[in-house]
C-alpha cells in the first residue's frame, strides 16, 4: 500500500481530472447519469451480474451521482465542474488508499533471472522444432 495520505491522494486526483476534463462541458451532464442509473437496474445487466457474481448489481451509488449532478443544477457551470472533479477526486483516492488486490503482490525491482527460459533449436526430422 502506498504512504500517501487522503489529501494529499486527493490533490493528485483532481489535478489529473482538471486535465482530463479541462472545461465545464466535460463533465457528464445529469441526464447521462440517469441513463447509466437505468441501465444498471434493466434485467439483462442484474442477470449477467447474477450469473457472474452470485448477486444483483448495486445501482445505489449510480443514484447518489445522478442526485449529486441534480443538486449542482444551480451553480455555475464552473463551479459545478469542481465540485464534481472534487467528489470525484476522493471516490478515487479512497480506491487508491483501501486495500485491494494488488496488496498482496510484491513489485519486482528487477526481472527474475534466466526468465523467460532460453529456446533451442531442433533439426528438423525429429518431430519438434522446440526443446
């Protein structure tokens, strides 16, 4: 697990959003959140995460961002645009700092030796071109 703390996780975040969506007009607006809140609830989507996962999808945090976009429909375009790189910012900063999978492997300073192994050459005639 990484020694950044929250804030400053989340500083790193909303600098790389602030790239990512440089103006107001990048954001997703209120009617794309809807659509992807209804489309997590239709019965094909819960199905195939049934099948997959053993259980129904979880929409609840689609309904929150779509309620969050709704309460921003007063501000300024501007404003509006940080405070959702902001929330987006620290949903993928806790992503960053809870642990996940990835905490159970360690990163390798340098490759493993004799890796991958080195392949000979067989005449043909033997059945095998490979040793």
């Amino acid at each position: 697990m990484s020694n950044t703390d929250f804030e400053t996780a989340v500083t790193q975040e909303e600098a790389y959003l602030r790239k990512v969506h440089p103006t107001a007009d990048d954001i997703p607006g209120c009617m794309t959140l809807f659509d992807d809140f209804l489309s997590c609830n239709i019965v094909g989507k819960q199905l195939t995460s049934l099948y997959r996962y053993g259980h129904m999808s979880v929409c609840g945090p689609k309904l929150a961002e779509f309620k969050f976009c709704m309460s921003l429909k007063g501000l300024h375009p501007e404003e509006r645009r940080d405070a959702w790189i902001r929330r987006r910012a620290e949903w993928w900063a806790r992503r960053r700092l809870e642990k996940s999978s990835e905490d159970v492997w360690d990163v390798r300073a340098e490759p493993l030796k004799d890796f991958p192994p080195e392949r000979t050459y067989i005449p043909s005639g033997t059945g095998s071109t490979l040793e």
